[in-house]
C-alpha cells in the first residue's frame, strides 16, 4: 500500500497526556493510519471541536473500543486513500465526516458511508463545523424528538454550536425557536441567527418566559444539554404531549424530580449519545441529511456559525475557549494542509 506523500508515514496529532486540563493536550507523532475495507483515508484540513472532546481530555468520555484514541469528532479534508471496496468517493475528492475519534490529525480514518461530500460554496472550515452538530442535532429534534412545522421549540445553550445548529435548522423546517443565553451579547447573537425569543437564564426565568411567550402553553420539544436541575423545570415549561430531549448532562444528573409532572402531561423524556452508534445508524443519518439538509447548504440558506480558529497545534487553547463559554457557535482547528493551499 502507497502512502499519499511519497515516503511519508508519520504525521502530527493531538495526545492526551492524561486526564486533566486544557495543557494536557499535546502535539505528537503518530503513524498514518491505513484505511481498512470500505474505509477512506482523509488528508484532513480542519477539525471541529466539541464538548465531547472536553469530556474525553478530562477521562469522562471514552473512545468506543474500537476507536482511535486521539480526539476529535468531525473533519474536512480530501481523500488521499481508498480502502478495500471503497467506491463511494474518488482520491482528491472534498469530504466532511463524522468519526468516532481521530479527527485532531494530519490524517483521519473514516468508513465511506458516515462522509458527506462538501456542499458547494461553504469553505473547508465551515464544512468541518457542522458534522458531530449537524449529526447530533438532526437525530436528537427531528428524529426522536418528532419537531414539526408550526411547533414550539424551546433550546437550552442557545449560542453553542448544537444551539446555533439547532436554531438554524428549526426555523428552516418552520418551527418557532426559543433559546437560553448567558449574556446580552449572546441574547443578540442568536436573535440575529433567527431566535424568536433569547432568555437570559442569568436574570429571568426560562420557564416563566416559555409559558408566557406562547400563552401558557409551553414548548412542543426542549433540546437540553445541562440536565440537573433544568430537567424538573422543562417538565413545567413543557407543553401537553410535549417532547424533552436529552443530549447532554453539563450540570449533573437531576436530583429530587418529581415526575407527576411527566405524567400529568403526557411527556416524552429521551436523549441519545452520537458516538456509540453503529456505522449502519450514522449512515442512516447521514443519508437523511444529504436529502432533507444538504440542498438548503447548496443553497446557501444554512451556514455554519465559526466563532474562531485555531492551529492543530493550539488545540489546548481551542479547548481553554470552549470551557471558558465566551464563544458563540463553533470552534475549528486548522492543519498545515489547509493553511498550504
């Protein structure tokens, strides 16, 4: 088997020391992995960064077993190798991909049907955004939590990247959005994406201006990624038959609930996680973002939110950023072979 760059077989890639802080993550030399059976080599040009990474790099969240250790959820970057029955892209070929590790390195494996061919007129750095979002996003609101035209959609974390791309992507299919902020800046920030309402959870109360905002009502479907004590109160800003969907737990599991809440309303709790799941699902998933998804990015109607990028090599101060929580949408690494071209 040939390697892309003639006589290169090592390349750059981020370690974790240890679990801990940002500083734990550190440039390292690794073997370029080789593509096995329907699989393809990726030269990538830009990783995304999520808070699943913070919580690998801290020992919360470890690699399937069968994934690479190194971090990194999303990439960009062109084909540089088939595997074995690889046949759905072509080498020099622009993809995105959702993996299940790898993705903070020069080179990243990925089986062909969890990449999606890179929309047109979007940049390599955007591209590399909204995969694990994109992914997440659609599974978790549209699948499991059945969000519909004309439905009420209350998101918690609004100016993250799941928030930003979950905003964009409800008022696309004709859902009203609501979204919880931290700070006046960020209240306007997702106002300006296409929030109908931004609620400051530091000054005012998320259920009381849910309820008020749609006549007593309550949200269709809650996306909420804090947990804690957040799950008690989306189940009274919840509306009747209303859908909560679990796809992080920032502040905990929840204590003291009271679920005659749930019952008395008919609600629906589930969640999901992303990265267990088989190939076959993501492929499914995938499959269904190309048909429903992709047309509005060819169309320039959806874009990726980019706050800021940083170097491979700067991935700790990438991570300081994400947990100092003063970004709004996503945060991107950049490899020598994008900032080459």
């Amino acid at each position: 088997m040939v390697f892309p760059l003639a006589g290169q077989q090592f390349m750059l890639a981020i370690d974790i020391r240890h679990p801990g802080g940002p500083e734990v993550l550190v440039p390292a030399s690794h073997p370029i992995p080789q593509p096995v059976r329907e699989c393809i080599l990726i030269r990538v040009e830009a990783a995304g960064v999520n808070r699943p990474d913070v919580m690998q790099r801290r020992g919360l969240y470890p690699p399937p077993p069968d994934a690479s250790e190194i971090p990194g959820l999303e990439i960009a970057g062109e084909v540089a190798l088939l595997g074995e029955g690889a046949a759905r892209f072509k080498v020099g070929e622009k993809i995105c991909a959702l993996v299940a590790g790898g993705g903070y390195a020069e080179y990243c494996v990925v089986h062909e049907s969890n990449a999606l061919p890179v929309p047109q007129g979007l940049s390599m750095v955007e591209a590399a955004a909204f995969p694990e979002t994109f992914f997440t996003v659609w599974t978790n609101l549209f699948q499991r939590g059945k969000l519909a035209v004309g439905e009420t959609v209350l998101i918690h974390g609004g100016s993250s990247g799941i928030g930003t791309t979950a905003t964009m992507l409800s008022k696309a299919f004709g859902a009203t959005v609501l979204v919880t902020v931290g700070s006046e800046e960020k209240r306007q920030a997702c106002l300006d994406l296409g929030a109908d309402l931004a609620i400051n959870y530091r000054t005012q109360d998320f259920v009381e201006e849910t309820r008020k905002f749609t006549g007593g009502k309550g949200a269709d479907v809650v996306v909420d990624i804090v947990a804690g004590d957040y799950v008690a109160r989306n189940y009274r800003a919840a509306a009747q038959n209303g859908r909560i969907v679990q796809i992080g737990v920032q502040n905990g599991p929840a204590k003291e609930l009271n679920l005659m809440p749930m019952l008395a309303k008919r609600l629906t709790h589930t969640g999901s996680t992303l990265r267990s799941r088989s190939i076959a699902e993501k492929a499914q998933i995938a499959q269904e973002l190309e048909q429903h998804v992709w047309p509005l990015l060819q169309q320039g109607k959806l874009k990726p939110l980019i706050f800021r990028t940083f170097r491979l090599e700067e991935a700790d101060e990438a991570h300081a950023l994400m947990e100092a929580g003063t970004h709004i949408g996503k945060i991107v690494l950049t490899t020598a072979a994008m900032r080459a071209e």
